[in-house]
C-alpha cells in the first residue's frame, strides 16, 4: 500500500511467518508423525481422531489470525475485495472494522474497575 512504511510491511509477514513452524509442526503430530512423541502420548492426546480435528483447526485459526495483520498493512482492511457480491470495492464500515469492537461487554471478561 503507498504511504506504508517498509518496517511495517515486514513486520506484518513476520507475524505470519513465525507462527508457520508451529503450525507445520503441529499438523505434522496431527497426521501422526511421532516428532518426539511416543505412540502413548499420541494415543492420549487421541491422535488420529479428535486430536487431530483440534491441532488442525488450531493451525488454521492461528495462521488465519496472523494474516489478519496484513490487512493492517494493505487496503483489504480498508475495502471490500472486488470479488465480494452486493459489497465489492465498498469500504468497511468503522464499526465493522474494530474487531472485537470496544463497546462490546464479553460475558467472560470481568472489568476490575
């Protein structure tokens, strides 16, 4: 995007970067490849079965979330992509782009103020 700093750029595919080896990683221990794990660890994490439904969702909602910050850095964050029916090449609305907004009361999250 022009106007963005080069550091900034960097730093956004850092963020994606850094969190691919874990998640290689943990799909690799998903499909069952031991990777310093014994058949018994696997077994207890239920790998293959539900374990690995989790660290495979886990991969791709941590790798997803990462790539979220290039949206800081590239105007996607800004417009929606031309692609999309009914909304295409429109700016996001302010209240849709805070995530998650602040006016928002999340039931889990106590305030000690």
């Amino acid at each position: 995007m022009p106007g963005t700093p080069r550091w900034a750029v960097a730093a956004a595919y850092a963020t994606v970067a850094s969190v691919l080896p874990a998640g290689i990683w943990r799909t690799l221990v998903g499909v069952g490849v031991e990777l310093g794990w014994t058949e018994e660890h696997l077994r207890l994490e239920r790998i293959p079965g539900y374990g690995t439904l989790y660290v495979i969702t886990l991969t791709v909602l941590s790798i997803g979330c990462a790539a979220l910050t290039l949206g800081l850095v590239y105007p996607w964050g800004e417009v929606f992509p031309s692609w999309l029916p009914a909304v295409g090449g429109r700016r996001v609305p302010t209240l849709l782009a805070v995530a998650p907004p602040s006016w928002v009361r999340w039931p889990w999250a106590r305030s000690s103020f």
